[in-house]
C-alpha cells in the first residue's frame, strides 16, 4: 500500500514552509506535493520558540507564527495546503528511505515513493549522555527544539515561579533561553565550557558586552567548566548540578542547550555526506540526482568563502529552500546558489546582526559602553564580515551590503575612524 507524488518534501519545519511556498509561486499542481512531518503542526518559525513563545504575557502560539511570517510572507495554514493541493502528512515519521527504488517507508507503514526528493530533516538537540551526564529524562530538565520541548519548558517555569534555574551551554538556545528566564523572573545561572559566550560567532570583547548586560540583569556565570552530574529527589526531579569545578548549584529547573547533530541517519551509506550534513552542489542537489537538500541538514558551497559550510540559521533554511524549488521547477533559469551567512538574534531589549565570516583581524567601531556597537572582518585585505548591535534597519541593510561587496580595506585605522559610516556609504 502507498501513494506516490511528483515531488516529497521529508520534514516540517522552517525549510519545508518556504519551499511549498516557493512551490506554489512556481505553479506545482494539485496532487503533485507532500511534505511528511514527524511533528504534529504544519510548518512554523522556529525562532519564535525561544522568543515570543516563552514571554510571560502575550506569548507567541500557533496559528500565529506558521512559515512563512518570518519572511514577512504569506501565513501557510493547514487550510493554505489544502487550498493548494499540498499533501500535509503530520505526526508521521519516515523511518527508512530508498533513494534507488525512489523510496520513504513512514512509521505507519505506508510507502511514499517520489520523482524528486527534497531531505528538510533538520537538526536534534545533543543530549548530555552524549557527553557521558545521565538525567536528560528529569521532569524538570528543559531542551528546546520543537514545540512540544518549548511546551514543556512553559510549563516547568510556570511550575517554579521566583526559583532558581541553570541553564548548561553558552550558544544560542543558552542565551536566548537565559534572557526569557531572567523575563519570567527566574534566577539564572550560566555554565558553559568556553572563556566566553557565543564562543563560535563572537570575540572575547563582543561576548563581554553580553554578558555585563546580562549580570546587570542579574544573571550569574560560571565559565571554563562543564556539568559533571546532577542530584535528584525522591520523585526523579532535580535538585542540584554538580559541575567538574566543584561548584554545586540547587535548582528547581534546568535548560540545556549544548548544540545539534543534522538528521542525516535516514541517508548514510546511500549519499554523500560532508561537514555532518548532506552534501549538495550549487543547485542544492545531493550525489544522487534525484535528491535534494535543504537547511540545516545541508552541507552547500559557500561561493564568497570558497568552500562547503553547512548553517544551523533560519535565513539560510528559507533561502536554501527557495533556491532548490527554483532548481527543481526552472532548472534552465536558475544558477547556482550564491548565499552570504546571516546571523542574528534578540535578547532583551537588544538585537545584533552578522553577515559574512569571522576570520582574519578585527575592527571594532561605536560605543562597547552603549547601546550600538560594530565589528568588521578583514582577511587577505578584503572586508569579509560585519557584527552590529543596536542598528537601525537601513543600517543592517548597508553592513549586509558591504559584506557581500568586499570592499578592498588599505588602513584598518581609517576603516575605524570610519565605523559604521563605511559601510553604509560603500
Ligand atoms: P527544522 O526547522 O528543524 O525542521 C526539520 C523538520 O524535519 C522538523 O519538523 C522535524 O521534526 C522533521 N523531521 C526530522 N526527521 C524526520 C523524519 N525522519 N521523519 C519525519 N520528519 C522528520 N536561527 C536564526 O537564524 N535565528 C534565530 O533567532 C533562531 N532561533 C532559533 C530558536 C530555536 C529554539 C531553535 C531550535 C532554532 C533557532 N534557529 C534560529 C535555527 C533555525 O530555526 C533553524 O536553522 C531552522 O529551523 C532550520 O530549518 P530546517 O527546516 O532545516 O530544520
Ligand atoms: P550552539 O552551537 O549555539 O551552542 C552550543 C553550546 O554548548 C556551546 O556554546 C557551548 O557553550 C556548549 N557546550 C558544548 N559542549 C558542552 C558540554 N559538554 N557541556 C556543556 N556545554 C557544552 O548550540 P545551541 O545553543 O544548542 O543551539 C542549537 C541550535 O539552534 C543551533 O543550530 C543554533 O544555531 C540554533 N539557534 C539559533 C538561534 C539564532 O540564530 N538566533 C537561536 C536559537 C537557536
Ligand atoms: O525570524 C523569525 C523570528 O525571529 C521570529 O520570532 O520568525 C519568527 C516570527 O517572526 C514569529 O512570528
């Protein structure tokens, strides 16, 4: 028993809602499409679930904040896919794929084959017993991937008004988590391994702006350490965090976001495989024809940087997933991907962008004691990266051009003096 489609999307999340919507933009007929999801819910902005969903007074809940709103696009509804034809198979995972015989076998046990296949299986949150820490199974231990862990975190703070919580790991869930805490009224501690915050993206003196931001809001950090085990009550819940430093830490909840692995299992051994994501050329293809990659699974070539990165970030989901559509239904039209990163997040009352890369020296601009500030990243005499805090919208969009310009920089110290009106006069 089985159903069989022109094109298969395999998953449901950011990458998934942007390419239907390209889809439809591109004329896909009834019938042709399905994406199948293991979550319960029609494509959504995952962003908003470290956001809006966790703030204590109007939070953000579906329907709201369906793809493609993020984009400022249409709002894609289960309504909008069947208005459109699009199969929506939810709560469903695939457990095995075939990519000879053209081939997905769901865990209901029906097989969907396809022509073309488009793999949009995201990420999973790492789990501490990967780092050799057992307790992951606590009720009061919170990770945040999809909407049933950002559920639950709603629920485990709401249970421990006023109380203590340690969040484990300095990147993105660990920021944008400590400061919806902090927003709950929450007491925060933040342990991670690294000298300082955000250790892959910013520089000793960027994450310092942060994290006196977030002491002066009360946050405490304990830094260049790692969990080494938890204590539990009688009823499993946990209490303490032990930390190889020898810090102990009562808790009443705790929140751990330590990184992500790309869901590629379904395709080892069958596609080639690079940078722990599927690896894809220019037109989102994997090493087998028929298949095709999109977002955080994808490992793609970066023309500006010359080499195959793969992103864990939104605006490379949506526009990874656009491009692939464009390859797929207009094939003769469209060239090869040509992305420049972009990274961004909100926290508090602050908002930072990034574009490009962050290799080569720095040059810092604005005011590191005030509300905006800059970075920019020169290598081999290029600009090849820009950080701002506190910009204006024209201002992100001028450091977003400058970096895909890279503009020749002669005199770091005139590139200084300049700061942000570099770029935006570039
Ligand atoms: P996902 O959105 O993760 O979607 C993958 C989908 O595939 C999921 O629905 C999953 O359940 C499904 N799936 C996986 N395997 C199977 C299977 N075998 N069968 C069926 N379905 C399957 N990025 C930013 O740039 N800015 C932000 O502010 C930001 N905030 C974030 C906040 C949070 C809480 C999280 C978790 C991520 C955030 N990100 C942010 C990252 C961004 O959300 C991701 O880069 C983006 O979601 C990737 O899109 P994707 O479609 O590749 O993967
Ligand atoms: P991350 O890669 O941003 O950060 C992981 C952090 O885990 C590291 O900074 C480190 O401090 C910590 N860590 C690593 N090993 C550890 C260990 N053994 N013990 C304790 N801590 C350890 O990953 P994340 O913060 O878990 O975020 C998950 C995903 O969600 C990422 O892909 C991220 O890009 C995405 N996300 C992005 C945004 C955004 O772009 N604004 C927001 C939220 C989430
Ligand atoms: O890009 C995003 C982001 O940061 C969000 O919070 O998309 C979501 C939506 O804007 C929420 O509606």
């Amino acid at each position: 028993m089985g159903r069989a489609f022109v094109y298969v999307i395999l998953g449901g999340g950011v990458a998934a809602g942007y390419a239907a919507l390209e889809f439809v933009k591109k004329g896909v007929s009834h019938g042709e499409l399905c994406i199948i999801s293991d979550e319960p819910v029609a494509p959504y902005e995952r962003p908003a679930l470290s956001k809006g969903f966790l703030l204590p007074e109007a939070a953000a809940r579906l329907p709201s904040f369906h793809t493609c709103v993020g984009a400022n696009e249409e709002r894609l509804t289960p309504k909008w896919y069947k208005e459109h034809g699009i199969e929506l198979v939810l709560g469903t995972g695939v457990k095995s794929a075939d990519v000879k015989r053209k081939t997905l076998l769901t865990t209901t046990g029906e097989t969907i084959s396809y022509k073309i296949l488009i793999v949009a299986t995201g990420a999973r949150a790492l789990k501490l017993e990967e780092f050799g820490v057992s307790g992951s199974d606590a009720e009061n231990v919170c990770y945040l991937r999809d909407i049933a862990d950002a559920n639950r975190l709603v629920n485990v703070m709401q249970s421990c008004p006023g109380g203590n919580a340690v969040v484990i790991g300095g990147g993105y869930i660990g920021m944008e988590c400590v400061a919806s805490l902090v927003i709950n009224k929450i007491n925060v501690t933040m342990v991670f391994p690294e000298a300082h915050c955000m250790a892959r993206l910013f520089t000793p003196k960027i994450a310092n702006y942060y994290e006196e931001y977030y002491k002066s809001r009360g946050v405490n950090f304990v830094k260049g350490t790692v969990l080494s085990s938890f204590d539990f009550d009688s009823n499993g819940k946990v209490t303490g965090v032990d930390l190889r430093d020898g810090t102990k830490l009562s808790v009443d909840m705790v929140v751990v976001g330590i990184g992500i692995r790309p869901n590629t299992g379904l395709f080892e051994g069958q596609l080639t495989l690079e940078k722990g994501g599927i690896k894809v050329n220019g037109m989102l293809q994997s090493s087998n024809s028929s298949v095709y990659a999109i977002g955080d699974v994808a490992a793609f070539p970066v023309k500006a940087f010359g080499e195959t990165r793969r992103l864990e970030h939104v605006d490379s989901a949506r526009k990874s997933a656009k491009h692939a559509v464009a390859a797929i239904m207009e094939p003769e039209k469209t060239g090869e991907f040509d992305y420049l990163p972009f990274f961004y997040s909100r926290v508090f009352t602050l908002s930072w962008q990034f574009y490009g890369d962050t290799v080569g020296e720095v040059v810092y601009y604005g005011d590191m004691s005030g509300s905006a500030f800059g970075a920019y990243w020169i290598s081999k005499g290029h600009l090849v990266g820009a950080f701002l805090e506190g910009g204006t919208k024209e201002e992100y969009e001028a450091i977003a051009k400058a970096t895909r310009l890279r503009p020749e920089i002669e005199d770091l110290t005139e590139l200084e003096r300049q700061g942000l009106k570099f770029a935006v006069t570039v």
